[in-house]
C-alpha cells in the first residue's frame, strides 16, 4: 500500500513540477511602420447623467421653461460629445430654427439621438415632450442598472474560476485518491 501510494506521489510531483526551459528566447524589436495617426476616442457620455439630463429636461418642460434654456442647462450637466451636440441645438433653437432642423445634429450622437427622434416627432404632433424624456431616462436608467448587475455576475464567475482549479487538485488527492487506493488494496491481485 504505502509502496503504491509512494510511486503516485512521485508521478503527481513530476508532472506539476514546472521544469524551467533550456532555451531563451532573445526579445529583438521589430522595426515599426510609418507611425500612423489615431483616430481620436469618441468620449463616450455617462448613462446615469444621461438619464438625470433627461429627467431635468423633463422637470423643466414641465415648469413651462423654454426649450431652448432647459436644453443649455441639461448640456451644462451632461457630459461627452452629448455636451456639444446639445450645445448646438440649443443655439440651432435659439435662432428660430424647426424642430427637424434643430434637433437634426442630435440624431448623430448615440447619446441623444433617442431624445433627438422623440423631440421631432412630438414637434409634430403636439404631444408633450415632458413624459417622453422622463420615460427614455427611466430606460436609461434600467439599462444601466441591468448591464452592472450582468458585470457583477462575469465578476463572480472570474473570481470563482481560480479557487475551484486550486481546490479541484486538493480533492483528488485527498478525497478521491485514498479511496481509489483502499479499493485496489482490497481487490485479489495474481501475480503471473
């Protein structure tokens, strides 16, 4: 038994043993290429202050303020490329523009390009632009809350994944192996 317990010890240890290498590998930079310029990072605006913008649009609508003052002031705390392109639509209204014409640079940012379509189709409609905004905010909101709670779930199954392939080793050896090897010192072997 402990003659067989010695000779699996003994081939466990040579197999997990790292055995270093003979060879080094000697790092030679690569010549680099023309150095390209980079396409400059499209700044990305926050979802939650998205959805607090809209929902500022929303109490101002509501408090009777005009278009173009709420939207300066929600431009003011939202950030990203949302900023400028509410910036622009603001002065687009301030100078008498139509609802299409104005809120046409809108439909080419992702962030506002919801409340872009919301606001000419409610221009020509006459329905209120309060509770559309109010509604894309909470949506915002919702799926913000959704993708966290997903990362939070890939976070759990990362840190997980290291403790069962450290444990799953321990097992084997000491759960699984002893009782493999009381069952073969209990089974007839007939030596040739």
């Amino acid at each position: 038994m402990s003659q067989v317990f010695a000779l699996l010890s003994a081939a466990a240890a040579v197999l997990l043993i790292p055995v270093p290498s003979t060879r080094h590998r000697v790092h030679r930079p690569r010549p680099r290429a023309a150095a390209k310029p980079r396409p400059k990072r499209e700044e990305r605006a926050d979802p939650l202050a998205l959805a607090a913008g809209w929902d500022l649009l929303a109490a101002g609508m509501r408090a009777g303020l005009p278009v173009p003052v709420i939207v300066r002031a929600v431009a003011v705390e939202v950030g990203g490329g949302a900023r400028r392109t509410l910036h622009e639509v603001a002065d687009h209204l301030d100078l008498g523009s139509d609802a299409a014409t104005a809120w046409e640079p809108a439909l080419r940012d992702p962030g506002t390009a919801e409340l872009a379509r919301a606001a000419r189709r409610t221009a020509r409609t006459g329905s209120a632009l309060a509770e559309v905004a109010a509604d894309i905010a909470e949506r915002a909101r919702s799926r913000s809350s959704e993708l966290a709670e997903a990362r939070s779930q890939r976070g759990a199954v990362w840190i997980s994944a290291p403790l069962g392939l450290c444990f799953l080793p321990a097992f084997l050896c000491l759960g699984v192996l002893p009782v493999v090897l009381g069952m073969l010192e209990r089974l007839p072997i007939n030596p040739l």
